[in-house]
C-alpha cells in the first residue's frame, strides 16, 4: 500500500529542479559532454558504440570517442568524407580500427590514422538485401558480424591482406534485432513476430528455439508504431553469468513487465510484474536491479528479478554531480522537460561584442563567414542580449547595427536512452545574427518610400551539443527506504550486488 501510495502522490506532483531526497536510482558522475560549432566542424553525427559502451561522434575534421571515467573524449585525427552520409561507426575491440557503415550495403574499415583497409558489401544485394546494422565480435573464425534483412553474416578481418573473409552465414528474414555485447547473442524476429536467438560463442553458434511472445497484437502495430513496439522488448546478462540471458517484455496495454530467461535452448517466462502506471517504458539493468523507467511520468520502478520483490516507493531520478564534489549542494532533478536558464552574465555581453567587433572588420557580401570572423568561445552563455551600436557612435560598427537574437533558438531536445545504462542528450542551439540589408534601405530612401520596416539579412551560428550519461544505484538510499521489519530480504538483495560497498 505503501509502494502504490508513494508512487501516485509523486507521479501526480509539480516538480521542482532541485530535491533534498536521496532517489534509488541517480546520475552521480560527470557525464560526457560535448558542443561543436558547425561553423568549423559542420554537423556532429553520434553513433553509440555496443562494444566499449561509449558514444562515437563524427564531424567534417575529427572523430572522438567517449570516456565515460575520465568524462572527457578522445580526439582521433581520422577524416570522413561526406561524414553526414554515415549509418553507423564502431570501434574494434583494441581501438585499431574503426567500422563506418557508408551506406545501406557497405561498410567500411579504417585504422586510427584514417587509412581504408576494406570495404566489405552485404550478401544478395540484386535481391534486396540491406545492412541492419553490425557488431564487433570475438570467435575463432570471425570478429565482425554483419546483420542484414537475409540473416546474420560472419566475416573474419584480413588487416595484412586488406581483405575479409565470408566464414558463415545464417539466414532468417530479419525485420528487427537486439543484441547482447557481453553474451555475443543476437535475437532477430521477423514480419511475423516470430524470435530467433544465436548465441556467437568462441567456436561455434549456439542456436536456441524460434518463439512467440503471447499477448503481442500483430494487427495493431503500424509501421509508424513498430520502432515503439521494438522498444519495449530489452536483452539483459542475469547475475554476471555467461549462461543466464534474459529477456524483458513489457506489455504497455497491460502495464506488466515479463521476464524471459534462455533454459536449454529455449526462452522460457519465469516471472511477471505489475508496473502500475500506463506510459511508455525503458528498461535499464543496473547492478542486477531492473529499472522499469516511465517516459511519460519520469518515474523509476525498481525490481529485484532475484529475490522477486519490489524496492522499496519510486523516487525520480536526480543527478548529484558538482563542481568540487560539494555535497551539501541540492540534488537535481533529471527530466526531459528541463529549461535552458536564460540569465545573462557579463561574459555573455563580452562574447556578444567580440562577434560584433569581428563582424563589423568586413564590409563584404551577406554570409556567415564575412561577418564572423572566429566562432564564439568554446562554452558560450545560454543566451544573449541584443547588441547594436548606438546611431551616434563613430565606430565602425555603427552604421552595421549588427544584433544577436536576445535568447537562442534551441531545437526540442532528443533523449535516447540505451541498456544497460545510459542516456543520451542530444540539442542543437543557433544564435540568430541580424544586420539590416544596405542596399534596401538605400533604394527606400531615394524612391522616398518608406513603409517603416527594416530589411534585414540574418544569419546564425549554430552549435551541435550533447550529454552521455551513466546511471548507478544508490545503496544508502534503498537500505533506508527498505525498513528494518525486512532486514532478512535485505542482506539476501545486497548480497546479490556488485559493488563492493554492499558487502560492508
């Protein structure tokens, strides 16, 4: 009574940015940031990396890579051509190449210093088949597997030879697939909705039984709505073992999740809970923890699949990361409906006129590049005041009346969110520049009309910005919201942890 008490008072309460409540489930290290002006790099691509678990960004000049520990990304001086045309880029197990998928039947592999080994194309293409996706493996025969619309196909990478090598291929007719990185298993399931799973062990597949999930209403999903319905299903590595691999459904209708595990080659229900609020749902697998995350209510629930229990009332997720490891600052409040702060700071004015220093250097046609000279500094303000000379002002600057818009213009943000752990924030924002058109208001001034509107040319500097972040439980606040009545469940649950902080 009291989980279902909690979880509706808190999904139907106004929030507020900041919190003094220590939540189950928190973002308490630095996430990977990153903001590029397109101006200099042109559009940054992200491509999350299943192997290392980290996100690969592409630009005009560079590639990086996260790291998640440091925070920080790593800069590799590999040039992509027509860098926007790119599907997919992953890192090989050593960091020694790169796969970029350059288009629906080919992919491409690159050292780190930007050298072209191969370029391998899928099989069958005169028929219609296309590349779904591939992943980085580790068999006797193969390290790269090739997911297409006919099945699965192994190759094996000749670097010396610059070559790669077909070593098996499995055909099923493939809509969808989810992988497994640490398990190398692939589940595919095709228009019919019916599953099938190979596990890629070091010598050879390990095949499991094709199956249905019961309750799925193959006539209601749309091809608008099957990347929603692809969504609710989720792979997941139980206790840490290389023989336990399940499988997560959940019914959105129903409100229920349903756990599937691998039994000799089969997949097999063993348990089902009730979520108890409609909406839709991520499910990260934390320290052997699900966390069944509603999107829609921004609420957590927590279960542990080992001793089939629910912990303790759901909390939303807050981020406890500072500046100085300040403990005693407040705990924010994670949300996808969060606001850019729009106060303005003295380094915001700064910034606003070197532009318009530099801008006013040139007198030459309406671009971007004649009126800015360098892009702003590398952490602009969120937003900035109007700026344009006073009408008596001799500067040079003075007959430009060049402005910014007073608050950027900044696209909805996007919000991926990745198993086991991770979330992915991506926006981009644009400084609108304003300058009023020369040669109009000459023409109005000696036709003798004027309308009393002023023609203007605008451009904008445009900046492509994002957050990788890493969830984690907080052990502290589940051992308190348990209750001491449960101390028995509770040494069984922490025994199960990973961390070594439950053990004490």
């Amino acid at each position: 009574v009291f989980f279902l008490l909690s979880f509706h008072r808190m999904a139907h309460s106004s929030w507020v940015n900041v919190t003094t409540a220590s939540s189950q489930v928190e973002i308490s290290h630095r996430p990977v940031s990153w903001r590029f002006p397109r101006s200099e790099y042109g559009p940054t691509l992200e491509f999350y990396d299943d192997y290392h678990q980290e996100i690969v960004l592409i630009n005009s000049e560079f590639v990086y890579k996260s790291h998640k520990q440091s925070s920080k990304l790593n800069k590799f001086h590999i040039k992509v051509p027509n860098h926007t045309s790119i599907l997919n880029a992953k890192f090989a197990p050593q960091n020694k190449y790169i796969g970029l998928q350059i288009n629906r039947h080919e992919l491409q592999i690159k050292t780190i210093r930007g050298e072209i080994v191969v370029i391998q194309q899928c099989r069958n293409i005169k028929q219609g088949n296309e590349i779904l996706d591939f992943h980085w493996i580790n068999t006797k025969d193969a390290n790269l597997c090739m997911v297409s619309k006919n099945g699965i196909e192994l190759y094996g990478l000749q670097a010396s030879h610059k070559q790669m090598l077909l070593t098996k291929c499995m055909k099923y007719a493939t809509c969808h697939h989810w992988y497994l990185p640490s398990q190398q298993f692939l589940m595919l399931v095709n228009e019919s909705f019916v599953f099938y799973g190979v596990k890629l062990t070091y010598l050879q597949p390990e095949k499991i039984n094709k199956f249905e999930i019961v309750g799925i209403d193959s006539h209601l999903l749309s091809e608008h709505t099957l990347s929603e319905f692809y969504q609710q299903i989720t792979l997941i590595e139980m206790n840490n073992s290389t023989h336990n691999i399940g499988c997560i459904f959940i019914d959105e209708r129903k409100t229920k999740l349903y756990l599937f595990k691998v039994i000799r080659a089969q997949m097999q229900l063993t348990h089902s809970y009730h979520l108890y609020s409609s909406g839709q749902y991520t499910v990260f697998h934390i320290d052997n923890v699900l966390v069944a995350y509603n999107r829609n209510t921004e609420m957590p629930i927590l279960i542990d699949f080992n001793g089939n229990n629910y912990i303790s009332a759901p909390l939303p997720i807050t981020m406890c990361y500072y500046e100085g490891n300040d403990p005693n600052k407040p705990k924010r409040i994670f949300s996808t409906q969060r606001h850019i702060a729009t106060n303005v700071s003295p380094a915001v004015a700064a910034a606003a006129t070197a532009v318009v220093a530099a801008a006013s250097e040139d007198d030459g046609p309406s671009s971007a590049s004649s009126y800015i000279k360098k892009p702003p500094p590398a952490t602009p303000p969120p937003c900035i005041k109007p700026i344009s000379s006073s009408p008596s002002s001799s500067s040079p600057s003075s007959h430009l009346q060049l402005s910014y818009a007073s608050t950027p213009q900044i696209a909805d943000k996007r919000y991926r969110f990745i198993s086991p752990l991770f979330i992915l924030e991506q926006w981009t924002e644009r400084f609108p520049i304003f300058k009023p058109r020369r040669d109009d208001n000459e023409d109005d001034e000696e036709d003798g009309d004027d309308d009393g509107e002023q023609k203007t040319n605008s451009t904008a500097v445009a900046y492509d910005s994002g957050n990788f972040y890493s969830l984690s439980l907080n052990l502290d606040a589940i051992v308190h919201s348990w209750g001491p009545e449960r101390q028995i469940p509770l040494l069984h649950f922490l025994l199960h942890r990973e961390t070594n902080d439950s053990k004490a």
